[in-house]
C-alpha cells in the first residue's frame, strides 16, 4: 500500500463529511478497464473514486474496490445519476441501481450529472437527494455541470447548499465568477477534465513547462497543483500505473503567486468548454 494516502489532505464538505482532495477518474473506461485501473489507482494511494451511471462501468468499479483489502470507511465513493431520474422518486432508483452495480450500502457522493434546463425538473431531482442525505444513504450531495443561476436555484427551493460542483476547470477553462459563487456559500469545486482532456497542447504551454522545470515535477503535476493552489479538487484519469503515482504526488511542492498568475493566463487560449445549456444526459 503507497504512503501517498496518508498525505493527501481532507478537506470538509458543508453536510460535515470530508472528502480527500485529489480523486480518480474512470470516464470513460469499460467495465473491465474500469475494475483494474481502480484496484492499481487504490494501491497508489487514491480513496476519491469518481463514476457516474453514463460510464457504464459502476458494476467493473466495484469489482476492483472489492479486491482490495482497503477498508471502506476509507473510501470516498461518487457516482451521478442521468436526467431519466429527475424526480423525487427517480432519485431513489438512481441511487439503488447505483449502489448495487458498485456492491456498496451507500455512496460517499451522488451528483446530479447535468441540469438539462431543457427538461426543467432539476430542482425535484435535487428535493431527492436532499431526501437521501437526510435519511443518510448518502454522505454529501452536489451538482455538476451546474451554473450559477442553477445553483442559486437549488438553494432558494430547499434551503440546502451543495456540497460539490463539479465542473469543467483546467487552466484552458477557469469561470472565475462561477468559483466566486462556490466560494461565497462554501460549495468545493471539483475538476473534471483537469489536464485539459489531454488536448489543446495545456501541458506543453510555457508557464506549465516552465514551473516544472523549476520544481522537477510533470507538466501534469504541475497543473495539478495549480487547481490545489486554487482550492479544487481535481478528478484525473488514467490507465498507467506510473501517471497515477505521479498525479497523486503534488503534496511536496508549491507553486509561487507568481507561477499561478502566468498559468492563469492559458484561460481562453482552448476551445470553449462544453455548453451544460445545451449538453446533458
């Protein structure tokens, strides 16, 4: 077992869980691919493992869990449900499909996976899941892919905050008026697509090959670190052992203001970050 989990900071959710600040990404592998990239990202020292009913490898997710031997009051498990499930009851079903393909009793995390303002029944989706918090099947709930206004939305029907928002965020895409939002009501950013999507040339930029010269890390911890710098969780995904070591390996260095402003300015350089207006399942 890596020593790497025992360096990775906690940080407090509002519903009072905590919630390891680096996690593991699995979109979009198979079932298979899904099962051991987990059991190898678990050894490494990972304990946030991301998933969500569209990736259609919940079931390989928790073959992989279960062949470890870490204990799963360590785990911090989050999944996301599909529009189908946009309702008080919905949300029941989604979160009882979840857990039993994933072969727990309960999920860490459970997200809305997009608004789908088109179908307009996020608000009751969210009603379920503050259903499910008070009745503790979960331990923290949230959003991704949600806007402000979205967000705002929520708390005004129910009174409960979400703990996450997770969303696009790399330095290619930062929404500073978004994380300003989660900031003022204490909702934790997490980063899907932190490395850029492995596009857009984020980890052969100036600034990033430039900090990680200074530091002697990877371009991709430094990136990595740039969102710790900036109070996100990122959620990288790979199938290398060897990459999963090295992004988990972004405690023992800081990056200066100075090498986080020139990194802040990759914002806008990327295509436009995907439309949860207009995107969604």
């Amino acid at each position: 077992m890596s020593d790497n989990y025992a360096s990775v900071p906690l940080r407090e959710l509002n519903n009072g869980a905590f919630i390891p600040s680096i996690g593991f990404g699995t979109w979009p592998l198979d079932d298979i691919q899904a099962g051991a990239a987990v059991a190898h990202a678990l050894d490494a020292g990972y304990r946030l493992i991301d998933t969500a009913e569209n990736y259609r490898n919940e079931e390989g997710i928790g073959e992989g869990i279960g062949s470890t031997s870490v204990p799963r009051e360590e785990l911090f498990i989050t999944s996301k449900f599909n529009v189908e499930w946009h309702s008080l009851q919905g949300v029941q079903n989604a979160w009882e499909n979840s857990c039993t393909r994933l072969g727990v009793e309960y999920l860490d995390l459970f997200l809305i996976h997009w608004p789908n303002p088109k179908e307009g029944n996020y608000v009751q989706a969210w009603e379920g899941l503050v259903k499910l918090l008070k009745r503790g099947r979960v331990r923290a709930i949230g959003t991704s892919n949600f806007t402000v206004d979205q967000l705002q939305e929520l708390i005004d029907a129910t009174g409960v905050v979400p703990d996450v928002n997770q969303i696009q965020h790399s330095p290619l895409w930062i929404d500073d008026a978004r994380l300003a939002f989660h900031a003022e009501y204490g909702i934790l950013t997490e980063a899907w697509a932190p490395l850029g999507r492995g596009k857009h040339g984020l980890l052969e930029s100036e600034p990033i090959l430039k900090a990680a010269a200074t530091h002697k890390v990877t371009p991709a911890q430094v990136a990595l670190r740039w969102q710790m710098e900036r109070g996100v969780i990122p959620i990288p995904k790979t199938s290398s052992p060897e990459r999963m070591a090295e992004n988990l390996d972004i405690f023992t260095f800081n990056l200066t203001p100075d090498e986080v402003l020139a990194i802040d300015g990759l914002d806008g350089t990327a295509d436009e970050p995907v439309d949860p207006m207009q995107f969604g399942h």
